[in-house]
C-alpha cells in the first residue's frame, strides 16, 4: 500500500542533543500509526518536523509519494496535514469559530467584510464532527480545558472539506487532560474519520495506543527501535522497548507507603469558593498522601488552586500545622511551606525561557544568595543533584527549561519544591503527559516525599 506521509532517514539536533537520529517512518491511508517512547524520545519532535515547526537538519519528507520541504504549520495545512499539539495552540480570546478557521478567514470575505454568521455555520459544522455542542460564537476562554482540546481536534478536522485527498492528523498527547467518557468520544471520532484520514497518535497510556492503532512505533534516544502491528502487541513487551529495562513489580512503589503519622499538616474545615467548590472539609497528616477524585468540573482542580493560594477561599476554615491561614498569594503559600505542580505545568510550573538551574532555585533563592550576590556554584552543584536523582534529560544546567519534554519539565517543577523544602505538596496531575517510565520515577519521588 502507498504511503500517504513518509519520513526517510531524519535527523534534527539541537544544542547539545540530537533530538532525531536517522528516523524513518511511513503512514499508509485509512490507519492510525501509534508513536511512544519516554520523553524526550523524539515524539514531539518528529511531529513537529512533519507539521513544518522544525525543518530537517537531514532526510526527506514525502506526501504521497513526492518529496516535500514543509515551510511552516501553514503549508502543512495546504498540505493535507494537521497537527493537534500537546500544549495547545488556542487563542482564548478569540471566538471557537475564530480559532477554527485562524489564517482561512477569506474564505468568508464578503464584499472585504468579514461573514461571522458564515463562519459561525461553518464552525457548528466542524464541532458536529466532534461531537462537541458549543456556541461557536463563545470565547474560548470560558471553556473547559477539555472542550478547548476539542476545537483544536475540530480544527484540524477541517481539514476534509479544504484538501482533495487523505488528509494526516497529528495528535500529540489529544486524551492527556479528557475524561474516559471523552477519550471514548475522541477514539470514535478517529474511527469515523478512517475513511478520509490517517493519524498518527502519541500517548504515554499504552492501553489506549493499542485500542486505537493499526501500528505502533516505538522510539528511543531520538530513534525508532521498533515497529510492530498493535494486534501483536502487549503494554508490557512496548513499555521494555520504550525503557529498554523490565516494568517494575511495583509500579506504584507500594512497599514504600508508609504510616502517616498523628501529627496534622493540613486541616480543612468547610471551605468554600466561587471558583467551583462548597463546603469541603479534609484532613492531611503528616507522611500522608491524600487522593482526590472527581470529573472534571467537580472543583477538583479548583481546590487545588485555592490551597496553594492562586484562588481566596472565600469562607470556612484552612489550618496549615495548627495555624488558620487564608492565602491571599501563591507567596504566601509557598511562606507556609505549600509547594504547588500544576496541570498547566508550561505556563505556570516552569519559566520555559530561563535555564533548568534558575527555575530549580527560584523558590528558595535566598539559600544560595549572600550579601545580595547570588552563589553560582552553590546553584550548579544542588541542580546536578537533582538532575541526577530524578534521571532529567537535559544537554545541562544551563539549558532552558522550555527545551525539556514534557515529563522532563515536570520533574524540574517537583525538585524546585524539593529544594524550597516544602512540607505540603498539592499535586494537580503530577503524571499528566509523561511516560510509564518517567511516572515511575515520579511516584517514587512521592513515596520519599511522604518520609
């Protein structure tokens, strides 16, 4: 069978780490191709590369058949090839009708004068695909991140109404934040789509690779290692090719909890807040993991935000080692002794255009400044530690963390409250987007935490 989109012998570096390494891959019409590995295996990469953000230091790109130099997301788009992005690309100020149909707007010229009404049809028609009712005049800043996942996916959808052809839909991490009843309604929009379209899909949840994919391949250290029909595949024989090691037995390293201890960190008596949450009472011991479950929109995340101090908890009672407290600024949070990862780990866990170094001692510079003069080495040395501990995948120190993997920023987000000597850590999504590997090296992390 032809390819519709082919990568022969691919190769992109960046300063200090080749990112893709003589990488060859083809997608065949009407299937899904599955694409794992540990972060900073070169996922992302690849995909950007077929999507025109990255040009190739070396290799080709064919579409269908021809060889093809991509420049920029715009002429993929032309091309037949979209991509839906892990960190999404929405712009929350402008309507979903406006996000769907960013760059195309003449196409609903009339006259020099922009037809919303048009677009708005159009865009309804687009969100019918995806199976998502929403007013498309409605800002996307009022939806849930889960909705606004949905309009990118639309948006790359409309592609079948634009190009004569198969079209390639890249999906970067799509279920990361959706509910199972959501991730169902994705898989079967994929299935429906077969047909017109081929995609290539990216996820860390091995289970769902296999649900939805024809074939899998799997990638190392910037190759690809192996490439296998999903039907003869196992999560456990793909998660020893992505971490060339075995699963461990304990994969949430269960020997390692511990007893909490009587004495109590946190103590919640009926708090409330408009950001989405009544009357919630809980209690934290010291060494304790507390869980907390719920859909989204059940004001799970809402309450994360308001103990680590991005929302005011309006009224009831939160006492941090005995003490009320009503935080009115991640400060003084971060004072009391909370540490905060949050789901949105690149816009508000790392500082993407400052080195790893920074962003690890940025909670507690005072220990490594004196007389007003910061210590370098002091930085240097505590960040190769943590580099080292957490088995982080940087060129070094002074990289930027905005050139990380995903999984690799998250662990940079954990080692920055592990050097701050937060006693408190509020957790919102700490495993979202990384792989099995990267999780069991994040659960342990917790697990020592706890002592």
């Amino acid at each position: 069978m032809s390819s519709v989109l082919e990568v022969l012998h691919a190769t992109k570096s960046f300063p200090g780490v080749k990112a893709l390494d003589n990488v060859s891959l083809e997608i065949r019409p009407h299937e899904v191709v599955g694409l794992i590995g540990e972060n900073g295996a070169g996922k992302s990469t690849l995909l950007k590369v077929l999507n025109g953000v990255y040009s190739l230091d070396q290799g080709e790109i064919l579409v269908n058949g021809r060889a093809t130099v991509i420049h920029g997301p715009r002429d993929a788009f032309d091309r037949g090839i979209a991509m839906v992005f892990q960190e999404q690309s929405i712009l929350p100020t402008l309507s979903v009708a406006e996000n769907i149909f960013l760059g195309r707007e003449t196409e609903f010229l009339r006259w020099g004068v922009l037809d919303k009404a048009a677009m708005n049809r159009a865009a309804k028609a687009e969100l019918e695909k995806v199976h998502l009712d929403i007013d498309p005049a409605a800002l996307c800043d009022d939806l849930t991140f889960a909705e606004r996942q949905m309009v990118e996916i639309a948006k790359a959808v409309s592609l079948d109404t634009r190009v004569e052809g198969d079209i390639v839909i890249l999906l970067d991490e799509p279920t990361s934040v959706l509910e199972a009843k959501e991730i169902e309604v994705l898989f079967r929009i994929v299935r429906e789509l077969k047909d017109r379209a081929a995609f290539v899909f990216i996820s860390h949840r091995l289970d769902e690779v296999l649900d939805v994919s024809d074939r899998v391949y799997v990638m190392r250290d910037g190759q690809v290692v192996a490439e296998t029909p999903a039907a003869d595949a196992s999560i456990h024989n793909l998660h020893e090719l992505m971490v060339d090691r075995a699963l461990h037995h304990e994969y949430y390293r269960e020997a390692q909890q511990g007893t909490p201890r009587d004495e109590v960190a946190m103590e919640a008596n009926d708090i409330s807040s408009s950001s989405g949450f009544r009357d919630v009472s809980f209690t934290l011991h010291k060494g304790e993991i507390l869980g907390i479950a719920g859909v989204i929109g059940s004001g799970r995340e809402a309450l994360a935000r308001c103990l680590a101090g991005l929302a005011p908890i309006e009224s009831g009672v939160l006492e941090i080692h005995g003490t009320a407290r009503r935080f009115s600024h991640p400060a003084e949070a971060v004072a009391a002794g909370v540490g905060y990862l949050p789901r949105e780990r690149r816009i508000e866990g790392v500082v993407t255009g400052v080195p790893v170094v920074e962003n690890m001692t940025m909670s507690a510079i005072d220990d490594f400044t004196t007389g007003g003069v910061i210590l370098h080495n002091r930085e240097e040395e505590v960040a190769h530690d943590w580099i080292d501990k957490l088995k982080i995948k940087t060129p070094s120190a002074d990289t930027f963390a905005g050139s990380l993997s995903g999984g690799n920023q998250q662990k940079v987000v954990l080692s920055k409250w592990r050097i701050a000597g937060s006693d408190i850590m509020v957790l919102d999504h700490p495993t979202r987007g990384i792989d099995v590997g990267a999780k069991e090296d994040v659960y342990e992390l917790i697990r020592d935490m706890t002592e």
